[in-house]
C-alpha cells in the first residue's frame, strides 16, 4: 500500500550535507527502497510503498543524526545505513558509525557495521574476547585500535602483539638474519595496523621503551603481562596448546583479544586447529565472549564481499557431497 511520509531537516543543518551536492546519496536511498523521494526546502518527502517508506525515512533520520555529529556523509557510509536498517536485527547506523574509537592521524576509527559494533563492545567489556570471521571484517585493526585506545587512557602500560609464524614453516631456518628478522614478515601485518594508528617516529620510540611488543607468538612462553593488552591474531593456526599457553599469560589488570579466520587454517594436515578446539572448550566463563563477524562486516572492496559469500556456499555444497 503506497505510503507518504514527510522528514522536516532543521534549519541550522544544510540539506546538501544528508542528500549530496547533486542529490548522489539520495538517489542511493531512492534505489535501495524503490520509493519516490522528493526535496523542497528543508523537507523532505518519500512516496512508497509502505515498508519501503518507513525504512527509507528511517535511513535519513539516522543519516540526519550522523550529519548533527559533525560526519560528512558518503556513498559507503549511506550504503552501510541501508544494509543495518534493511537487516533491523543489530544497533542502528547511528550508533555504529558514531562510536568512534579513537581518532589517528587526524581520522576516526570506528566500527563501520554491526557485527564490528558487537565486536568492539565486546572487548569493552570483557577481559578475553574472540573475534572470529573472514578476511577484511576488521578483526585485527580494530583490536589493535582498541589497544591504542586503552593505553592513551593509561588503562594499560604495555600492548603486547603476537601471530604464529606457521606459515614459515621448516623455511624458517634458510632465511638471513636472527629469528626476529625472520618472522618479521609474518607480523606485518601488526606493524601495518598500529603505523595507521600512531604518528610517524612514535611506534619506534614505544619498541625500545617496550610499550608495544611485536613478537611471535613462541616469545610468549613462560611470560605474564600484567597492565597489558595483548592481540593474538591468524589464531587458526595455533595448535591447541599453544592457544592454551597465550590464553594462561593473562596478568592482572589485562585484557586479550583473539582474531581469527577458521576457513584459513595453515597447518599442517591432521594438525587441530587452537581456535577451533577453543570454542568447544570455553563456554559460561564470565569475561570471555566469542564475537562472529560475516562477510556483511567485510569492509575491503565490495568485490571481497561477494568472494567471501561465493567461497562459503561452495564450502557448504562440497560439504553435503
């Protein structure tokens, strides 16, 4: 049944800032709910039907909510709006897009769809968290963003990162230089996360006091970190011990988090996977939560998106074969 409904924009917020210059984020919306959507002053009308209607008004009053916190709107942000307002089972956009973590470099970082929001919110309030799901959900930089976070705060005094080097393997020992110098390239990764987040000089400045820690994950063995944020990340390659000795580093005053992809698992064959014998181990504790990210929280190119849900239903159909 065609609906009509009228969204009054209040005059201290200019109309372009939630529309576009040229009307480009409307016509997003206009798409996306299939209703006619039609600009006069500082009101806006929608004519649909009326499902569509009331979630594209909703859109716009979420979208106006993000405007008045000072955000530029743009195509990605408004179609992230549209997939957690068409989904309704998670917080609203504006609570998602307006949480903003930390700000880096002069930019913000915030958790860009549901299943990050939880996923943050998650470590918030739990010593452990599990954040478990596909290449590109966020899993890592938003830990490391957190960790950032907590020792800007002086919540913590050390953040200690840390990946299994499995993927090395037996090269390991043919490659130049110390064992440091040889899983630096696994950890990468790491250092690419926490450069995004501190300013040029700092992270070299922090290594040498020993704030923050990039190590493989065996330099962990017989250590506990108190005041200390610790990121276990590619945890699908540990073997279950393993995963059990990081998870028994935990001091006092610490909190850790452990992101993982179980669809990526390096090791070798008839090997456990550490992450996956986990979730079968730890149930009910209290201030341990396991998070599961979808390829809807994939963040990269859309493109990786749709790998990622193209890769899960061929895993299915080969695993009914």
């Amino acid at each position: 049944m065609p609906h009509q409904l009228k969204i009054l924009v209040p005059d201290q917020t200019h109309i372009a800032d939630l529309v576009g210059q040229r009307d480009e984020l409307l016509k997003r919306i206009e798409e996306e709910f299939s209703s006619d959507i039609l600009v006069r002053g500082n009101e806006i009308t929608i004519d649909g039907p009326d499902e569509d209607a009331k979630c594209a008004a909703t859109v716009f009053e979420e979208l106006l909510t993000l405007v008045r916190q000072g955000q530029t709107l743009t195509t990605e942000s408004v179609d992230r709006a549209v997939a957690m307002v068409k989904r309704d089972d998670g917080p609203r956009p504006s609570e998602v897009m307006g949480d903003t973590i930390l700000a880096a470099r002069g930019r913000p970082i915030r958790p860009k769809t549901g299943g990050q929001k939880r996923y943050v919110d998650a470590v918030r309030r739990n010593s452990v968290t599990f954040g478990i799901g596909p290449a590109g959900t966020g899993k890592t930089f938003l830990a490391v963003a957190m960790a950032v976070k907590a020792l800007r705060d002086k919540e913590i005094t050390r953040i200690v990162l840390t990946r299994p080097a499995v993927e090395a393997g037996e090269r390991l020992g043919f490659l130049p230089g110390d064992i440091a110098q040889k899983v630096d390239p696994y950890l990468k990764p790491l250092y690419d996360a926490l450069f995004d987040m501190l300013e040029p000089g700092h992270y070299g400045r922090l290594a040498e006091r020993g704030t923050i820690e990039v190590a493989p994950l065996a330099y962990a063995r017989g250590r506990t970190f108190n005041d200390s944020f610790l990121i276990l990340d590619e945890a699908q390659n540990t073997t279950p011990e393993q995963m059990k000795m990081f998870l028994t580093r935990l001091g006092q005053r610490s909190k850790a988090v452990v992101t993982g992809d179980i669809t990526q698992i390096d090791l070798p064959e008839g090997q456990r996977s550490g992450l996956k014998v986990v979730q079968d181990i730890l149930h009910g504790i209290k201030g341990l939560e396991f998070i599961y990210l979808e390829a809807t929280d994939v963040v990269r190119h859309k493109i990786v998106q749709d790998i990622v849900e193209a890769y899960g239903r061929y895993e299915q159909q080969q695993s009914k074969t």
